[in-house]
C-alpha cells in the first residue's frame, strides 16, 4: 500500500490535487476537508493516501490528517460503501461531527449528509457504534454541550452549503461561539464567520 506521498503539489482542485513525486503525477482523490485553496502551486507537500485497487483501476485517495484517513477505511468497511461514497461523506461534514453523530445514535443528523438516507444511517449506526471510538483523533462530545453543539453544527452546514471545506468552518464557527457566547444567534455566528472567511 502506498502510505503518503510528498512531492510538489502541480494541481489543486476541491475533488483532486496533482502531487509530483520524482517527475510522476500522481492524481489524488480527496474529501473536500482536506482542500486548502489557499495551497501554492509547486510547493512541497505531504498527504496521507489510501490506494483502492479494483479490477480495471487504481485509484489513491489523499487525505491531510490521520483522523479523516483513519474514518475513511471505516467506512468503506460498511456494506454498500465504496470510496467515492465514503469521500463524499468526508466532504459533506467534518470526521469529529460524524463520530459523534454515529456515537450518538443520531440518525436524523446523519441523513443531513449528502448522500445518506434513512436505510443507510440506521446502517452506519448498526455497523459503526461499536468501532467508532477506534478512529484516531476521536473525542466524544460531552452530553451538557448539546445547545453549543446544535449551534455550531448549525451554523457549519450552513458555511459548507456555501462551499467553505468543513475543517475551516468548523474551526471558524468554533472561535466566534467562543467569542459571542452560546447565547448568540445562528444568524450573528454564520454572518461573523462569513467576514472571517
């Protein structure tokens, strides 16, 4: 298996990156938390990989942290999940909200993700409750946060619905809760976030 690449990066695109390695272009998959626009054409970079090997085809999915990695092999370890299914899972909500939400047996949060249904969260639920907890970076969220999280998980929808990658919203929406206070509106969070972006 191939564990990462580094090389310079020569394309960077929401779905794809371009990193070449010894004058190879090697094509890397990657969830859209793990697209930085703010990433400089030839410059030097490290991405963690997951190589999945089919019948006609290679393909390598990137990713910049171990958590993202780590959840990705889980899920394509669910029945009915395959690579581009689990990466568009990673691109619709960040890996700490997605733990959470399986650990919470929060099946009406996961159907908010593109690409799940009910029959399909019910199922991550069944397969994944038990082994969540082995994904690297995992923290439950403490049960007395449910109002902060409600907001943030709110207001971070919102920012990705408007193509922000759901690392940066996270983070952002994160420091202006902090900020504001729980009290604060949706409204007032999405807005302060939005001039931060």
């Amino acid at each position: 298996m191939i564990s990462y690449l580094e090389g310079n990066l020569k394309a960077n695109s929401p779905t794809d990156l371009v990193v070449d390695v010894g004058g190879v272009g090697m094509k890397v998959h990657i969830p859209l938390s793990s697209y930085d626009p703010g990433k400089q054409l030839n410059t030097r970079i490290k991405i963690l990989t997951y190589l999945h090997v089919r019948e006609d085809a290679l393909s390598l999915f990137g990713f910049f942290t171990e958590q993202e990695r780590s959840l990705f092999e889980l899920l394509i370890s669910v029945s009915g999940i395959g690579p581009p299914l689990a990466q568009k899972i990673l691109s619709g909500v960040s890996a700490a909200d997605f733990q959470n939400q399986v650990a919470a047996e929060d099946a009406k949060g996961l159907t908010k993700i593109k690409g799940i249904g009910p029959k399909l969260a019910q199922r991550l639920i069944l397969e994944l409750k038990e082994r969540i907890g082995s994904v690297v970076g995992f923290e439950p969220v403490a049960s007395g946060d449910s109002s902060t999280d409600s907001l943030l998980s709110e207001a971070m929808h919102a920012l990705v619905g408007l193509g922000t990658p759901p690392a940066h919203a996270r983070k952002t929406v994160a420091e202006v809760i902090q900020e504001l206070g729980e009290d604060a509106g949706v409204e007032e969070v999405i807005k302060q976030a939005l001039r931060r972006l």
